[in-house]
C-alpha cells in the first residue's frame, strides 16, 4: 500500500494523466510524467516529467527508479515498454495483458467471444479479397477500422454498399484491419469501473454516449436504460475485469440493441471520457478511484451525487469559456492545450442536476 508522500509514475501527458494528477494530488501523491511531448497538459500540474521516446529504455529505467508504482493514461504506449518498466520490479498496474488486448481490435472481439459477450459480426482483414468475403458474409453498411491505433473515429471508413470498398481500403491504408458489420443500436452506453489489487470491484452506473463525426458529444449520467440491461452491462465489464486480473480503471463501450440486448464495441483499459462525470456527478471521480485502485487503496463510493449532462468542448468550443464559467449549474474543465485545433478536445463541462 502506497502512503501519502510516494510517487506515481505515469506514461502520458495527456488530458487524462492531467485530471489523475490532480486527483493523486489531493491524496498526497506526487505523480511523474512520462511523455514525448514538450510542455503536455498533464506534466503542466505534475512534481515531475520526463519527457522522452516510449522506446527510450534508458529514460525508461531512470524512469521506474524514481517512482513507486506505475500506471498509464495512453492506450498505445507500446508493450515493451511497459514489459521494460515491469522487468524493472516496480509495481504496474494496470499489468501488461489488459493494454495489449485493448490495443489490437481483432484480439478485444476474440476475447470478448471467449467470455460469450456478444458484439458485431466481425472478420480480420489484410487484403481486397478478405474484404470482399467478409462483406459477402455479412453485408453492408459495414466499418472497415484499423486493428491498432485508432481513437475518435480516426482510421475507420464506413462501407454503405459494396462499391464502397476500394475507396475504405484506401482511406485506411495499408494497415491490418477488422471489418465489422454495422450495429443498428438505440444507444450506446458504457461502464466505468475499477477493481483494486485485492480484487474488489466497482462499477459506476451505464451512461449514455452520443457520438458526432466519431467523436464523442455528450455523456449523459445516468443512462435512462431499463436496470436490467445496466446490470447486464456491468455484470460483462465484471467478467472481462477479472479475466484480465485487471488493476485500476477500465471502460467498457456497448451498444444497445433494439431487441434489448448489449453488444460491446471496444474496452479501455483506463480511465474514459464517458466517466468525465464522475468529477462532479459521483462520491470519489473515476481518477481517484483509478489512483486508489493502482495505490492499493480501497475503492471509493461510486454513488451518484447529481445527475449530470457532460459535453466535450472540442476545437473553437472552447473559445466560449466565458459563457460557461458564467452559468452557476456548469463546471468547467479546461485542459491547458494552447492550440485549439477542429476535432481537438479542448475540455469539458459538466452540468449539474442537483435536487432542490
Ligand atoms: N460496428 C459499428 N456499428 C455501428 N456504429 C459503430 C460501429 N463501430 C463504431 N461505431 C460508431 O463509431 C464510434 C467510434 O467507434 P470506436 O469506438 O470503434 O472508435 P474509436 O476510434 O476507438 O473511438 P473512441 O476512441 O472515441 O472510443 C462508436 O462509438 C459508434 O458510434
Ligand atoms: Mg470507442
């Protein structure tokens, strides 16, 4: 168990690793960023960084020296580079197994099958010829995604009729990909949860996400799903938790079918920006929980304060922060990111629904 004092060290400097460090902070840690990035918003509010290559074994080692566990808040730190850091005996959670699942799309639908979580018809893709199986299996519309390295809707081309084909193989490139035929949802939702070195698990409640040009808009908490399709989807994010022996937050997208029935899409395994609530909507924020989660402490409260409607201010949104610091049932999170480039997420507000 880490005391008050230690260091956490953590890979990327990122919005996500700004917002756990400020909740490491209010816990009395210190956190230590590892990122390539000069000046990145999480190193901003953080003791220390060390800004170097994922790839730099060297930095790396310096790196595991001076902190007293590690965790990470980018999905696509390689795995030899937390292979590294866990050869260097500090602790790391989340281990290994959970990031190199989650990093491959192909892997994360096969491991979801191995747990009978249903999902999309989905089929590997390397060539115009898989491409054109895969589709006389499951037809259009379908997605054609990179397996590796995708975030916010980036490296997917939508195939709506077969023709569509060459043109997705193309905006793609020439990467190993996953065809996935197209979920008709009502909506989408997720579960943020944790579970902590001893095995304890909390789930927040399924919120709902909508998503606009694959990026996602708004999170509303709680979802207004029937309960029992909520529990359904936490009793899977359960299941793929303790499969993975996972340590600290993870974060399960599902899609919910018109005949009630939860096809999951893709885990994260860290803290989301579906649970960007949880800093003013729940008892302990899914940060916290994430810092107590890889320090060995107990799990927070994951209860439900107020309602809340989060937004994502993306690109010029957040040129308006005046108008949202001026309106008293908003908070506002800003990033620190200097150049507010479109598709760019800038920040987020969360407004409260307390009851009167
Ligand atoms: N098979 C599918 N059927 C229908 N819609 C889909 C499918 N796959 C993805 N989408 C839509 O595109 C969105 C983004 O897809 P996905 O979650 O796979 O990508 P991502 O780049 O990892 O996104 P993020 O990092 O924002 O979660 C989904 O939330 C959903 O709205
Ligand atoms: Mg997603």
């Amino acid at each position: 168990v880490l005391a008050p004092g230690a260091t956490i060290g953590i890979l990327g400097g990122g919005q996500l690793g700004r917002m756990l460090s400020l909740a490491a902070a209010r816990l009395g840690f210190d956190c230590h960023i590892y990122t390539p990035e000069e000046n990145s918003p999480a190193a901003r509010v953080s003791a220390r960084q060390t800004v170097a290559a994922y790839d730099d074994e060297a930095a790396l080692k310096r790196f595991a020296q001076q902190v007293d566990v590690v965790t990470f808040e980018f999905e696509n730190v390689p795995a030899a580079a937390l292979r590294a850091l866990t050869g260097s005996g500090k602790p790391v959670f989340p281990q290994a197994a959970s990031l190199a699942v989650a990093q491959d799309r192909v892997d994360e639908k096969e491991f979801f099958a191995r747990l009978a979580i249903p999902t999309a018809p989905f089929a590997p893709v390397n060539s115009r010829a898989e491409l054109d199986a895969a589709l006389d299996k499951f037809g259009a519309p379908a997605i054609l995604k990179t397996r590796r390295l995708g975030y916010d809707g980036k490296g997917q081309a939508r195939i709506m009729a077969r023709e569509d084909a060459p043109a997705a193989l193309k905006a793609i490139g020439a990467h190993p990909a996953i065809l996935e035929g197209f979920a008709k949802f009502d909506t989408e939702i997720s579960i943020v949860a944790a579970r902590s070195r001893t095995g304890e698990f909390a789930a927040y409640q399924a919120v709902e996400n909508r998503h606009e040009d694959g990026i996602l808009r708004t999170t509303t908490a709680p979802a207004s799903v029937a309960m029992g399709i909520a529990v359904q989807a936490q009793k899977y994010t359960q299941a793929i938790m303790e499969a993975l022996s996972h340590v600290g937050v993870l974060t399960v997208e599902f899609f919910v079918m018109p005949d009630g029935k939860l096809w999951a899409n893709e885990f994260a395994p860290r803290v989301h920006n579906s649970g960007h609530w949880t800093e003013d909507g729940a008892m302990t924020s899914q940060f916290e929980q994430h810092i107590r989660a890889v320090a060995g402490w107990p799990l927070g409260s994951t209860a439900i304060v107020s309602k809340v409607e989060m937004t994502n201010l993306i690109g010029a949104d957040a040129d308006r922060w005046q108008s949202y610091a001026a309106d008293p049932e908003m908070r506002v999170h800003l990033y620190g990111k200097g150049d507010a480039r479109p598709g760019r997420k800038m920040g987020h507000v969360n407004r409260l629904f307390p009851r009167k």
